[in-house]
C-alpha cells in the first residue's frame, strides 16, 4: 500500500469512527500543487473526489486524469473570478465558490452555453472576515432570493472556511443552521486540521491536502 493509500485508510477510519450512522461524508481530496502522479496513488487507492483551488493549474492537469478516469468528480475549492467561468464550468463538476450575483450571471451564461450541470455551492464568510471572499451569513437570504433569476444554478450547498486563529466549532455550527434554514443538502466546511470537527457538527463534505498528499513544496 502507497504512502497515500494508507493516509486516505486513515481519514476514512476517522470518518467512520466519528460520523452519526445516518451522516455520508465526502471526502475531498485536495490536490493543489501536486503532481499528476500523487493524483493517480489516489485514484488507485479508490479516491474518486478531488479539490482544485486554480484554474490554470486545473487546466494543465484534469483534462487527461478525468478522461482516463471518467468516474472522478473535481470542485473548484478556490476563488472564481468571472472572467474564468468558461474553463471553471468546462473543467469542474462541483463549483463551491460562488460568492456574487456577477459572478452567477456569468456561471449561467456558460451552463447554458456549454449544456453542462455542475452543482454549485455558496461560499459564505461565516466569519465575516475582511480578507476572505464570501456572502456575509446575514445576507444569505437575500442572495437566495436574488439567485431565483438564474434557474439553471443548480445550487445545493454551502461551503465555508473557519477562521484560522479561533475555535472553529462555532463557525461550523452556523454554517450547518444556515444549510438547515435554506433547504441546502450540502455543506462543504473542514480541512486537514479541523475536518473531525467539521464532521461532528454536520458536514457532508470535508476537504483535505496535506494530510492525504503530504506536505506542498510551495
């Protein structure tokens, strides 16, 4: 068994020995910054779901892996600017950053145009934090509200990152009562370091890098 293989058995039995019996997690494997090679120990280890933050480097490694291996789902994890919703709905099955009603208008101009269905998630600031992208939690509705003029969204869940220097149990709580409000069946919230504590208070999926792939050389 690979390095990799044994890491993703790890988190798997963390999974298992934390999630309620009716709860299904999605393990998302966070492959920024690594090789083609590290990406492919994990698909033959049986990881099927995958996380890109960029859309440049997603462009230069995807296409291949995904027409060998037609069964792997990727998310676009990172920042969308709209001018890169082409190659974004082109390349992604899973948007989870959708952050302005610009960028919806854009994202539905290139579904329909491209004939393609990825779900989308709503990155929310659930910390309400200056430097992060995101809907303000408290703005939530009314985006919600605003997003019924673009029905070919197809918008299912919730994504958001806890702040770094403070307990993340709090923010991930929230995340999963505004999920609950809204009727959205998915909620993208843990990482390497707190994905346990994403788990217990309600995410379906948890993204995870390092502690799959090992450290990044950058």
């Amino acid at each position: 068994m690979s390095q990799i293989a044994e890491n993703i058995q790890n988190i798997i039995h963390d999974i298992n020995l934390i999630k309620k019996p009716d709860q299904e997690i999605n393990l998302i494997a966070v492959s920024k910054y690594f090789p083609e090679e590290k990406i492919i120990a994990a698909i033959k280890s049986g990881q099927n779901i995958f996380g890109e933050n960029k859309i440049q480097e997603a462009k230069s490694k995807w296409p291949k892996i995904k027409k060998n291996n037609p069964n792997v789902k990727l998310h676009l994890i990172g920042h969308l600017q709209s001018n890169k919703t082409k190659d974004a709905v082109a390349i992604f099955d899973v948007i989870e950053v959708l952050d302005s009603i610009k960028l919806a208008n854009m994202l539905q101009k290139e579904i329909i145009k491209q004939n393609k269905n990825p779900e989308i998630f709503i990155q929310i600031n659930i910390g309400k934090e200056q430097q992060k992208n995101g809907i303000d939690p408290d703005n939530l509705g009314i985006f919600l509200e605003e997003l019924k003029s673009y029905p070919k969204l197809n918008i299912t869940g919730l994504m958001c990152i806890a702040p770094k220097d403070d307990n993340p149990e709090q923010y991930f709580q929230k995340t999963a009562n505004l999920a609950k409000k809204y009727h959205l069946k998915n909620i993208s919230m843990g990482m390497s370091a707190d994905y346990k504590i994403a788990i217990k208070n309600g995410a379906n999926f948890i993204r995870v890098g390092s502690k799959i792939f090992g450290k990044r050389d950058v």
